[in-house]
C-alpha cells in the first residue's frame, strides 16, 4: 500500500471519528452506527498480519470491530459486546505472552490490587452481571500486565503498553458509568480512550521492527 493511499484511509478514519461525535452529541443512532466501526475497519485494513505479533493484534481489533457493532446497537447486546471485547483482550494477551514469559510479579500485584478495588466498588450495584465483569476485570487486566511486561521487546512495544493502560482506563470508565454512578460526559472521554488504546497497540505491531515475534 502506497504512503497517499495510507494517509487517506486515515484521514477517512479520523473524519468518521469526528463524525460519530457528531452523532453522540445530537443523538443521531443512524450516525453514530454508521461512523463507530470505520476507524478499526480501517487499523485492520492496513495491519497486515506476517508476524505472530501482528497476527494476534489483528485478531484483537477483528473482536473489538464486533464488540463495537453489538455495543452500539443495542443495550441489550452488552453481554454479547463484552464477550467480543474479552475475546479480544486475549488476542492481545497472547501476542503480549509471545513477547516476553517473565513473571514481572510487581506490575501483577499492582494489577491485582487495582482490580480488587474497582471490582468491590462495582460489586453492589452487578447483581446478575458480577461473574461476566468479574472475569473481564480479570483478563484485562492479565492483557495490560503482559503489555507491562513486554514494553521492551522493541522500539514500538511501549505503545502496547500505553494502548493497554488507556483500555483499562476507557473501560473502568465505562464499568463505573454503568454499574456504580452516572458520569458526566462519560461516553466522549470513552470513545476518545478507547480509539487512541486501539491506535497505540495497532502500531506497536504496525511498525514492529521484529517479524518473528
């Protein structure tokens, strides 16, 4: 793919974003569905998977691009949206694990005590949901602490890491907007972390600088 063919279809994929937030503040379903798939449409368009890394990556972004159509559709797919995004997560954890097998036992005691404490602050208002967020607290955070531990497999490998803490971010904003006490604004600064954890990992791969990984 050409450098001007690269550049359009980002520049295309920024335009939708600015246009599902045009669609977000007038409350136009139509738009919103219509522009929220486009930016990881475009990632997996231009990620070609001929790495293990990269192929992983991609089987991530493929799980969030279907977590992002069923989330928007209906309130009623959130458990469908849930399992496509924790599916996804262990696309990324894999590639992470493929990168570096250590322990890294503090990073995992900081992510375990994080975890602990959203998931007791949300635990009163889960009801039947409390097993579902229990085990998606816990794989997201098994995907950020591989993304920790393998920040220094290459030159690229700490936008992994930045990408995982903006998910856990993006998606304990989204646990407590939903489960705990309404945010204001909420659902901007959600989308707004979300794209950028997406485009954080999508070039950590894209630009690896390593083909067997």
């Amino acid at each position: 793919m050409t450098d001007k063919m690269r550049n359009l279809l980002l520049g295309a994929a920024l335009v939708f974003v600015i246009l599902f937030f045009m669609g977000l503040f007038t409350d136009n379903y139509p738009l919103r569905m219509i522009a929220k798939p486009f930016p990881l449409i475009v990632l997996l368009v231009l990620l070609k998977p001929t790495s293990h890394y990269r192929k992983f990556i991609f089987g991530g972004l493929a799980f969030s691009l279907l977590g992002d159509i069923l989330l928007e559709s209906s309130p009623d797919m959130f458990v469908f949206g849930l399992l496509a995004f924790l599916t996804g997560h262990i696309f990324y954890a894999i590639a992470f694990i493929r990168r570096n097998k250590t322990i890294n036992l503090m990073t995992a005691v900081f992510m375990l005590a994080y975890g602990v404490l959203i998931y007791w602050i949300l635990l009163p208002g889960l009801n039947q949901m409390a097993i579902p967020v229990m085990l998606y607290v816990l794989v997201i955070l098994v995907m950020a602490w591989r993304a920790v531990s393998q920040r220094q497999f290459d030159a690229y490998a700490t936008f992994a890491m930045i990408g995982a803490f903006l998910f856990v971010f993006s998606d304990s904003l989204i646990a407590l907007n939903k489960f705990y006490t309404p945010i204001d604004y909420s659902r901007g600064i959600i989308m707004l972390t979300y794209w950028m954890a997406q485009a954080f990992i999508f070039y950590s791969a894209y630009r690896s600088e390593k083909t067997q990984d």
